[in-house]
C-alpha cells in the first residue's frame, strides 16, 4: 500500500477500518480461522507495518495489533451473553492501553447481543480514550 506508514500515522484508525471494511471474509468454521485469513489480509495490505498476532500486555491478550496504533479484537459466532460479558471485559481492559479498538464480528451475530455491545461501546467507552471515536464495531457477518 502505497504511503502506508504515512496513512497509518495520520488517521490509523480511519485506514484500518476501511481496509477491515473491504476485507470479504468467507464462511469460517471457527474464530481461529477467521482470524487466520484476517491475519493474512493484513499482511498483504501492509506490508511495511509490523501485524502482530495474540499481542499481550498483562494479563490480557488482543487478537491482532497494526503497528502498535489500532487493536483488533475478533468474535466469530458472538451468540451468548456470557460471550458478550467476557468481550465487554475485555474491551474495558483494553481501554488503557492507547490504542484504537477495532471490534471485527465475523459469522452469526445475535441482533440483540449486536445492539447491547454497541450501547456499551457509547455508554461506557467513549470519552475514554484520546482519539475521537477509538472503537468501531464492524459486522462481516449475518
């Protein structure tokens, strides 16, 4: 990708949400192969830009990191509470490491678990970082 490091400096999580919007994931029997073929998208599209899998600080681990700038924390299938809870968490964990959070939701999503994580993400995590609007959540899903 052309100028890359100088896109990614300038609005890293802009770029990467458009890339992560232009990725067309096929259907993936588990979330470990869904982040797999995420994992490999990214390589090709930044090729001068450091792509670190199961980046971990503490306790906590994130599925991928972009140049130590955006964190992507994938769920494949989110359809449990329980699941939500333990993203919900895992995203309040997150929220001091100064990173922007991209939340990449691949396979079958539950609607209303789609709606809760949402209000959550307002409610709870804006304001709380220093980039204006630092996690999206994007459905690659049904």
């Amino acid at each position: 990708m052309e100028d890359e490091w100088i896109k990614l400096n300038w609005d890293a999580p802009g770029l990467v949400k458009k890339i992560l919007v232009d990725w067309q994931p096929i259907e993936f029997a588990s979330e470990r192969a869904a982040e797999d073929s995420l994992y490999e998208y990214l390589h090709a599209q930044f090729e001068k830009t450091q792509v670190t899998r199961q980046y971990a600080r503490g306790r906590a681990t994130v599925d991928l990191v972009i140049g130590e700038r955006v964190m992507i924390e994938l769920k494949h299938n989110l359809s449990t509470t329980s699941e939500l809870q333990r993203l919900k968490g895992q995203l309040m964990e997150y929220k001091s490491w100064d990173m922007a959070i991209m939340v990449v939701l691949t396979g079958e999503t539950d609607m209303n678990l789609l709606k809760d994580l949402k209000m959550f993400v307002q409610r709870e995590l804006s304001g709380a970082f220093l980039l204006d609007d630092p996690v999206e959540v994007i459905q690659k899903g049904t």
